[in-house]
C-alpha cells in the first residue's frame, strides 16, 4: 500500500514539476513512461525522473540529420491533438484548418521557423476544438482567427470550405453547403 501511495506522489510531482524537453511545455500522460506535450506535440520519455526524447539515434552524415529533422517536421504536424470527444471526421477537419492556417512547406530548413509554426498550428487545433466543445461561438472563432492573421473573409472561407471536402457528418455537409453558397456569391457580402 505504501508504494502504491508513493508511486501516485511521485507521478503527481512528475506531472507537475517536468516539462517537455523541446519547448519546456506541460506534459500529458500517452501512456505509462510516455508524455506528449501541450504546446508543440512532442513526445517525451520518463528515463529515471529525466525527460528525453523517446528514441536516440546517431546518424553518420551532417545530411542523415537534416532529413531526418524534416521527417520529425512531418511527423510532429500530422499528431492530432486530444480531440476531447470530435467525431473523426471533426477532428480531421480541425487537422486541416490548423494545417492550412500554418502552412510550413518551403521552411523545412529553419528548425527554429517550423517549431514556432507548429506551435502556433497547435493553438488553432485547441482553438478550434473549444469552438466544436461549445466554448466558443464560431463566428468568435472566425472573426478572432482571421483577423488576428490578417485574411482576406474569402481567403478564410475557402479554408474552411476546402477542410470540410469529403467529410460524411451531416453537420460537415452543411457548413460545406453554406459556405459554397457564400463563396459563389449567394450570399451578401
């Protein structure tokens, strides 16, 4: 009984004191050992009370090392956020805005540009999943979002008109419907 008390402490202080080795961000439990943080989405290792990345590898070549922080680019964009309850086809479409909104193609070279923009892109995800929750109206949303980035009503439209392509919700069919209508120009502008 006694460890088990102690094992719980020492993951509550685990939980609350460590954070994520990329960005210093707080950590959420994956599974036992494994961490993702809030913030850029990166996985973390509990090695010992240390937090480290969950694999080392050495690479040969100064190119090994530069493709494979292109490939951890991609890897670290396609992570979805804890969806807190979106049906898939809300969570790929909170997945395609976010991409959109942060687009990182051509940058793959500046580590310290991409980590910024994957941060930024985790934001929206969490933006956008509080605006699905009911926290937030979605023309808060819109209007903060877009604003905040400086787009054009119709550059912000067809984003979230092209994110809503092929999704089978009767809700997703619909925001696509309406903002097809608004951008042939049914409605007024």
């Amino acid at each position: 009984m006694h460890s088990l008390k102690y094992k719980y402490r020492s993951r509550a202080w685990f939980n609350r004191m460590v954070r994520c080795f990329a960005c210093g961000g707080p950590l959420r439990l994956v599974r036992e050992g494994l961490y993702r943080c809030y913030v850029c989405g990166q996985l973390n290792q509990d090695r010992g009370g240390r937090v480290l990345p969950p694999t080392m590898k050495v690479y040969p070549s100064v190119e090994g090392i530069r493709e494979a922080a292109v490939e951890g680019a991609k890897e670290i964009s396609a992570v979805v956020p804890a969806d807190a309850g979106l049906s898939p086809d809300m969570s790929l479409f909170v997945r395609r805005v976010a991409e959109a909104l942060t687009p990182i193609k051509g940058y793959e070279g500046d580590r310290g540009f991409v980590t910024r923009a994957l941060r930024v892109r985790q934001q929206f995800r969490n933006d956008l999943t509080d605006m699905l929750n009911g926290k937030r109206t979605f023309q808060e949303w819109y209007d903060s979002t877009r604003s905040g980035l400086g787009k054009s009503e119709r550059d912000m439209d067809e984003i979230i008109y092209n994110a809503l392509e092929g999704l089978s919700e009767p809700e997703a069919i619909d925001m696509r419907n309406m903002f097809e209508h608004k951008l042939t120009g049914g409605l007024i502008r």
